[in-house]
C-alpha cells in the first residue's frame, strides 16, 4: 500500500501474478481500478493520497504517477483473513468478534471497524459488511472545492494560524514564511503553495476534539446541502456573510479582517482570543 505504480515490486505482482495493466500515469482527479475477480481484489490507483509519505508527483502540467491507495477484498480472496474475520459477516457478527466499532451506524453509514496491519507505512483494514478494504490511514482533504488559487485554504490558514488552531509540527520546515503569515506580512496562500504540495488537510489543524472533522464538513460541503445534513454554515456561507458574495477575489489581509469575525463566530467552541 502507498507503493507507486512504477514500483518494481508492484510491477512485478499485477502484471506478473495477476497478468494484469498497471495504470502509468492519472490526470488529476478520479481512481483507475485494476480487478482481478477470480482471485477476489481490486485495486484502486490515484495520485491523490493525503498523506506525506505520498506527495504527488507529476509528470507533465496535467498528468502524475499514481499510488496504489486502497485495495478492496470480496469473497472469492483464497488467503485467510485476519482477526477471524470473513466475507459476509453481520455488523452484530463483527461487534461480537472485535467489540464496538470505531464509528457507530447512523441513518447514512454504516458501523465500521478500523484495525492497524503495518504501523511503519500506515496500512490498515476497513470492516463493515460490504467488502473489507486495505487502505492508507491517510488525513481528510479539506481543500474547498474550486480553490485553484489557493485564496479559500489560505484563508483557513492564515485564521487558523492567528487562532493557535494550526498543528504546527506540518510545518516546521517553513516556521519563518508561518511567522509572517502570522504577523499579518504575507497572505495565507503563500504559505498553502510552499508547504501544501498535496493541498489542505484536517490533519493540519489540531487535534482538538471534534475540530478536524468539523473543518471537514465547513470547507467541503456544498452550501446547499449544509442544512440538510445539520450544517450550520460552510466556509462559502461565512465568505458571504462577511463579502455579500461566495467567492473570494484574494486572500490579502485587508480581506481577511472582514472573515476574522465571521470564523470566529463559527469556531466560536474552539477559539480563544
């Protein structure tokens, strides 16, 4: 897992052993999927893992070298599971066997377990009872969508980094660019383009309770769907509270004294001044 679809190795597995294509290059968005039905995998390759052991790498302006980011396991899989686990178990099947999930059933998802298989890459197993995957435990992409220019992340930033909200351990190889952001001389998209190769992650901003995955749901949800699932606002509502308009035309900080109240008033349980 996180291999590169140039790996030898990886090469030598899926064309070899499964007779299979290896995807050589990606554009930059979506998966390409590699299955072997027979042998009971699916393979799924993208140049868009967010995690650091994973920056993407590119090979021309539009294309990049994919990584092999999940594998997905059905019921003809031959090799023996782990924990005792087994194609087709109940969620109360798999409650008795490995107790309670890490992220409980709602009206939309279901219960799913989470258990580490190699703590040195990040690999781990994902259970419910559709299909196990082995996946990177990579972080959440909190890029707002259509930020080509970087004004919206830093934005994010630059608030995040006067708030203390930041995880500045991400960023210790640009503590001196961080300062100036902090000290109001350079605008958070600098910042975003020299340290973010990969974008803007949840795992950026600390790990207060329930903060990174709120961060989450304000800068990726679509605002016309905040209220239907129980948002009280997005990062495009606030924009518009503070701009009468959903995007923004910079992210210079004579813009950002008029969104510094608004975030707060957002972030309100986390915040202090």
């Amino acid at each position: 897992m996180g291999r590169r679809a140039d790996d030898p190795e990886l090469l030598r597995f899926i064309t070899g052993d499964l007779r299979r294509k290896v995807p050589d290059s990606m554009t930059a968005s979506g998966s390409k999927y590699v299955v072997n039905k027979r042998r009971g995998v699916e393979f799924v390759f993208t140049h868009q893992i967010c995690h650091e052991k994973c920056p993407p790498v590119r090979i021309s302006k539009t294309r990049f070298v994919p990584y092999l980011g999940t594998v997905w396991l059905n019921e003809n899989l031959k090799e023996e599971f782990p924990l005792g686990l087994r194609i087709g178990m109940t969620t109360s099947e798999i409650r008795g066997l490995l107790g309670p999930p890490d992220r409980e059933e709602t009206a939309n998802l279901q219960a799913t377990w989470r258990r580490v298989l190699d703590p040195e890459r990040d690999v781990i197993l994902i259970i419910d009872e559709g299909p196990y995957s082995i996946t990177i435990d990579e972080a959440l992409d909190v890029t707002p969508f259509g930020d080509a220019k970087c004004w919206m992340s830093g934005a994010m930033l630059a608030w995040a980094a006067l708030r203390g909200l930041l995880n500045e351990s991400k960023f210790v190889d640009h503590g001196e660019l961080l300062a100036e952001v902090r000290r109001r001389e350079r605008p958070g998209s600098e910042l975003v383009r020299a340290a973010l190769p990969g974008g803007l992650w949840d795992t950026h901003f600390k790990d207060e309770p329930g903060l990174r995955r709120f961060v989450h749901g304000w800068a990726c949800t679509p605002a016309s769907w905040a209220r239907k699932i129980g948002l009280q606002s997005t990062i495009r509502n606030d924009v518009e509270k503070a701009l009468g308009t959903q995007e923004l035309a910079g992210d210079d900080w004579v813009t950002l004294s008029k969104l510094i109240p608004v975030f707060d008033t957002t972030f309100a349980k986390w915040v202090s001044k």
